[in-house]
C-alpha cells in the first residue's frame, strides 16, 4: 500500500498535533507517568489462580484488594480493608460465604457488606448491614479474571478479550511478570515497534542487523485502534517456512491492552492479549495470555510459558534499567514518528477518555486512520 504525498503530509500534521514536548513531561500536570485512568476493566487473575473457597491479595491501582472465589465459584472483589480498625481482611478467614476478620471476627459476605459483629449483646442495637468495605465489579473472560475501577453508575464496558477466539476450542496459559515503572512508561513500550530487533535478540526472533522498512494501516476501533490485518514480516522460523499462509491482526485498546492473532489459511491458531494493570505509581503487573487452538495439547504449556518469559523478560530488563533513570524525572521524546505515533495516541486516548468522563460526555476516538512507516 502507497502512501501519496497528501496522505504523507497529513500524517505529518497529525504526528506534530498529538506529540508536543510539554505533553509527554513526567512533571507537567496530567502528563506520563502521574495517573492512573479509572472507569475501566484491569486484568486482575487468570481464573484458575482464584480457587473456590480462597482469597488471594493484590494492590491494583494503589487500592488494596481481595479477590476472592465463593463456595458455588463466582468471583468477587472487595476492598482488603476491615472498617473497624483497618486490619487486612485477607488476614481473616473464607469459609467460601463470609469473611471473618482477624481482629474482633466482624463477618462479612462477599458483596462487602457487614453480616455479624460478635462483641454486640442482645439488647445492643446497631445497623450491622450499614457497616461496609467497598466492593468492585468482577468478570471472568476466557479464563481470566477482571476488575473494574470507576463510576459504577456509568454503563460498563466490555471487557478486553483476546480476538479471534471466537466459539473455538482452545488451551490457554497465563505468564506473569512485574515491570518497575509506570503504567505509562510500560504501555509505551509494548506498542512500540522500533525496539523490537535491539531488544528481543533471540536465536529464534530477529536481529537489529537485518533491519526492514516497514508499512503498515492503522485504523481506529473502539477505544483504540487495530493495525489491519497483514502478512507478518519473516523475522521467525515458523513465519519463514510458512509465511505465505499465515496472517496476523494486532490491536490495542485502553487501559493498556495488546491483542494479537494469528491466522493459518484464515482459521486462528494463535490468540494473545497483554495486560498492563498498574500496582502503585512505579510498578505495573504485565499479564500475558495465549491462546492456541489445539485441544488436548496442555502438555506444550511450558514450552509456550518459556518462550513468553524469554521474550517479555527482556522488556522487563529494559525496564529496569529505564527505572534507574525516570527516578531523575527526565523529559523525554518518546512519540518520535512514526514507529512512536501509537505512543502519541495513547497519550491522546487516555486523556480523552478522562476528559469525556469529567465532562459527562460520549468518548471521541482522537486516532485518524493512518498509514505509519518505520524501519525496525
């Protein structure tokens, strides 16, 4: 696909117009790397992390949280706080319908609310049922478990799925790592297709040596965009030796959500999503999920959990030495064009969606459909 003059000089205007320097300051008010976006769907398990009867901790967006899994197997999460006297109520004890706390044994059922106070005697009268820890909206997609901060007043969204899964058949694993910086930072970097041949040095990759221009459609979806569907380059052995039949879509969407899958003769094979879920202000969990469509094969999973590691732990790496730095709150040009357009847009995305939440109106996706160039 060409790209004519008109269209090169638009894309232009538009990088220009969605990358201005004060923008992307770490100290500038509202810019990278100082907030967190709330009315969205963060990745919090996969489904088979939770069993029925436990509770598993976590801090997901600076709030401690306690996901938890009942006696009949519907998951909840609630605010991992006793209103008493602040004791963890994950410290306590799940009989698969109450949360007992640890400090006075208050009880209370997994929608947050109080159920018994056992130090009150009978003739003491107290509203025990008004007593409540806050409790958030829990959804399980394809074998993974999602949380939901923000207005619950507002209509939901749907959550994030992996694509191409369709009604398919399909073995599915999760890989989990920590990467200590800001979401912001970490979402930069899983769109960023510039770095991918020096970091991602694998036998089995690609090699900054044999560097490619690249071209690719961009178009907008929902509450992101999708780079249409393509051959991918033969960086691989696999794409090498079948390439001519192999197709990939890649999208992303908010809060920080990489979807990709992968065609053989137009049926999926190989689904993925990427998860960025912030932890505090300086260290994000990044989930990866994949698919494949071959039931019965759950004996390749570590196979597949090995490669997914090698090749995001040498984004962690990078991040960890990127963590060194951003400690100096550093300004940076992180949306050069065009491999850092979709940086750009992510910044646009995000502050659109807070704006069109603060101002009680319909989200307008700021990304232009666009034909971005890079060589990588």
């Amino acid at each position: 696909m060409s790209t004519s003059f008109t269209d090169k000089q638009k894309l232009d205007n538009d990088v220009n117009e969605v990358a201005p320097l004060e923008s992307v300051n770490p100290q500038s008010a509202g810019g990278i790397g100082s907030w967190f976006l709330r009315d969205m769907w963060y990745f919090a398990l996969p489904s088979s992390a939770l069993k029925k009867g436990k509770m598993v901790p976590k801090t997901m967006l600076n709030e401690p949280i306690l996901l938890g899994r009942d006696q009949a197997g519907k998951a909840f999460a609630m605010r991992d706080i006793c209103p008493h006297q602040a004791v963890p109520l994950s410290d306590g004890v799940f009989d698969g319908k109450e949360i007992m706390c640890c400090f006075h044994g208050w009880r209370f059922d997994t929608s947050g609310t109080c159920t018994a106070i056992p130090s009150l005697v009978d003739e003491q009268e107290f509203p025990v049922c008004k007593v409540k820890t806050k409790s958030y909206p829990v959804r399980e997609v394809h074998g993974t478990i999602w949380v939901y901060f923000g207005d619950e007043s507002e209509s939901l969204l749907p959550v994030p799925e992996a694509p191409g899964l369709g009604e398919s058949l399909y073995e599915h694993t999760t890989n989990n790592l920590s990467v200590p910086i800001h979401i912001d930072y970490a979402a930069l970097a899983l769109i960023d297709p510039a770095h991918v041949p020096y970091v991602h040095k694998s036998w089995w990759w690609r090699s900054a040596k044999a560097l490619k221009a690249k071209q690719k459609h961009y178009v907008p979806s929902a509450n992101g965009w999708t780079m249409v569907k393509h051959q991918p380059a033969k960086h691989s052995i696999i794409f090498k030796l079948f390439g001519q039949f192999i197709e990939t879509e890649i999208s992303f969407c908010l809060p920080g959500c990489r979807r990709e899958y992968i065609t053989f003769c137009g049926r999926t094979i190989l689904s993925g999503i990427s998860t960025l879920t912030p932890i505090d202000d300086t260290h994000t969990e990044l989930n990866h999920t994949t698919y494949w469509m071959l039931p019965g094969t759950s004996f390749v999973t570590p196979v597949i959990r090995y490669f997914v590691n090698e090749f995001l732990g040498q984004d962690v790496d990078i991040a960890k030495k990127q963590a060194t730095r951003l400690s100096y709150k550093p300004k940076l040009i992180p949306t050069i064009k065009d491999a850092g357009t979709p940086g750009a847009w992510y910044l646009l995305l995000k502050k659109e969606w807070h704006d069109s939440r603060k101002e009680k109106r319909s989200f307008a996706n700021p990304v232009p459909d666009s034909i971005l160039r890079w060589r990588s």
